[in-house]
C-alpha cells in the first residue's frame, strides 16, 4: 500500500539571487555561506552586479558547509524601466568579460559625476569615502548610500536615496550600460542562462511585461524570477503563470544585500521539482 506522505511533495530551501561585498552586498562569502546554512539552505548562487569575481571564493566556502553552490551575475540594463538580468552558470568567457568591464567603466564615469554633483550640493564626499564602504571591485549606489550616513550627510540609508541619489533627486545620474536584450544575448553567448529578475520592479502590467518577455525570448531568455522578496505570494502565482505561457523556467530567489536590504532574508522554499537542477549545473551535496 502506498503512503500518502508518498504523494507529498520534497520542500527545498535554495536562494538563486543573492550579492556580496563584491559588489553592493554587506556579507562576505564565508558570511553567506555560514548564513546559508544555518538557514538550511540547499542551493544558492551568488549573483553579484557585473562581475564574477567571487566565485572561486564563493565555491570553495559553500564547499565547506555542504551548500551546492550556482554560478552567476547580475546586469543592470540600460532601459526607462528597471530590468535586471540573472545570468546562471556563468563561466569565465572573454566576451563576456570585455562587457562586464564595459559596463563597470561607464559605471564608473556615473559615480565620478555623481560625486561632482554631491559636491555642488554642499556634501564633502570623495569616491575614497564611497570606496571605503565597498569591499569588490564595483562600486555601487549603496556604497554612496552608507558613505552619506557614515559622514552624517542623511539620518539612514533610504534618506541618502529620497535626497540625493535615487531617481529624479539632487545627485542623481542615469546610468549606461548594456541593453535588455544585449544582456540575454552576451550570457548565452557565454553559455549560461539568462532570466528577468524580480519582474515586478519593472513596473510593467501582465500585457507590457509580456511583450518584453516575448522580445527578450527572441533573444534566448531562459527563465523568470517568479519568487523573490520583491512581490507578494498572490503576484508570485501570477509570474508562475505568465512563466508558464512564455514557455520559461520559473526561479527564486531572495535578492540577499544583507544589511543593505534587511527586508530580504536569506533563502526561498519551493517544490525539490521547482528547477530544472541539471540544467543549473546543480550537484547536491550530500
């Protein structure tokens, strides 16, 4: 006879979007990793905003606490929207890396005028304070952030982003880089798989963010962030949904910045069937 905890289905704890101090997360990988596994997470990969840089370090630590570990990046497009592209099983490929130092040069013009502009805003403030805060290579809006607090220019972080960083205010720069569709593009060039992150920071309705995953699966985008710490569970049915009429793989994942985004806490539980594991280039630790 056949129990009926047969039928139940294997409930996993993985997190697919997570970031260091290599680029605009507070945690360092043995910091995550540790963190990870007190949390029982299973799966993780880290995806930090243009750069690969903490892999190798990120590996050898999920080694140590049995956490399967993931390969990954981040890009920020260049769009009137925010869309964000997850590119998993990333490894090193030169195109690949002459774009990611692209897009970390314009990004570094951005932070030099974002500096003369904070200046001509009264604020004392030199790139070695921001970088002071930063611990990778990328230097990031969140940097600037905790360096405004660090020096007493605003009260908290959500402040240094109403005042003088975030869009539309003092110290504000539009930032270049890669487009939506370039970004899907270079990561299956690199031969890794691309998925829209947290579909809602788009600010697109089910029509207009359908007819952005139909232009970008032209282009080879493989899945859709349908979990994460950015919407609600009613809205992650509704991406589940929409992933499934696109013919996309469903993933999740937190959007750890540690404390840089306390609201997101580590680890997502899904379905052991949520992932196509394999295609991840997943090996579960036993």
């Amino acid at each position: 006879m056949i129990s009926l905890n047969s039928w139940r289905r294997t409930i996993r704890t993985i997190d697919l979007h997570v970031h260091s101090v290599f680029s605009d997360g507070t945690c360092t990988v043995k910091e995550l990793a540790g963190s990870a596994k007190r949390k029982g997470v299973s799966v993780m990969a880290l995806t930090d905003h243009d750069t690969l840089d903490g892999w190798k370090d990120f590996k050898r630590e999920c080694g140590v606490f049995s956490i399967s570990p993931v390969s990954g990046v981040e890009l920020s497009a260049m769009s009137d929207r925010t869309v964000h592209i997850l590119g998993y099983r990333m490894e090193r490929f030169e195109p690949l890396e002459n774009a990611l130092e692209w897009v970390r040069d314009r990004r570094d013009a951005r932070n030099g005028t974002m500096i003369s502009r904070l200046r001509e805003n009264g604020l004392d403030i030199t790139l070695d304070d921001v970088r002071r805060e930063a611990g990778g290579r990328v230097l990031a809006r969140p940097h600037f952030a905790r360096a405004l607090v660090t020096k007493g220019y605003v009260p908290d972080f959500r402040s240094a982003f109403t005042m003088y960083i975030g869009r539309g205010a003092a110290a504000y720069v539009k930032r270049e880089g890669l487009s939506p569709e370039d970004c899907v593009k270079i990561i299956r060039e690199a031969g890794g798989l691309p998925v829209l992150a947290h579909p809602s920071l788009t600010g697109l309705d089910a029509e207009g963010l359908g007819k952005l995953l139909e232009m970008l699966r032209e282009h080879g985008l493989w899945g859709l962030e349908c979990i994460s710490s950015h919407c609600s569970s009613e809205a992650a049915y509704g991406y589940l949904t929409i992933a499934a009429k696109y013919s996309l793989f469903p993933t999740a994942g937190s959007d750890f910045h540690g404390s840089a985004r306390p609201e997101a806490e580590l680890g997502v539980r899904v379905s052991d069937d949520f992932v196509p594991w394999a295609r991840l280039g997943v090996n579960f630790c036993r």
